[in-house]
C-alpha cells in the first residue's frame, strides 16, 4: 500500500506544485548601526531567561498544590 502511495506522490507531486514560488531574503552586510554592550545583553539574557523559565519554575514549585483536588 505505501508503496503505491509512494509511486503516486511522485508522480503528481510535479503536476501539483505547478510553477514554484521564488523568494529572495534581502541581506544586510552593513554594520550595526548602534553597537550593543555588555551590561544591555546581560540585561536582555536575564529577562529572556525570566520569561521563559519563571511560568515553569512556578508550576514546579507548586505542583503538589496542583494535584489537591479541593
């Protein structure tokens, strides 16, 4: 059965996709207008870092009040 899945995938995937869409990603190879230093990245590390990881870190910390069923 795959197999004939397979030999009829091939050969209408062609017909199917017709003329394929060509995008072009504009590049930038200038410099940085402003440079970053380090006390903003550690800034932004940390608040990523917050973000993400605070939501879990409270549900762990709280998870046997979760599993009370009241």
């Amino acid at each position: 059965m795959s197999g004939l899945l397979r030999t009829i995938a091939t050969r209408l995937a062609p017909t199917l996709r017709g003329q394929a869409v060509i995008q072009r990603a504009n590049i930038y190879t200038k410099p940085a207008k402003e440079n970053i230093g380090p006390m903003e990245t550690v800034i932004a590390m940390t608040m990523f870092c917050i973000a993400i990881l605070g939501p879990s870190g409270w549900i762990l910390a709280h998870l046997e009040d979760y599993k009370k069923h009241e």
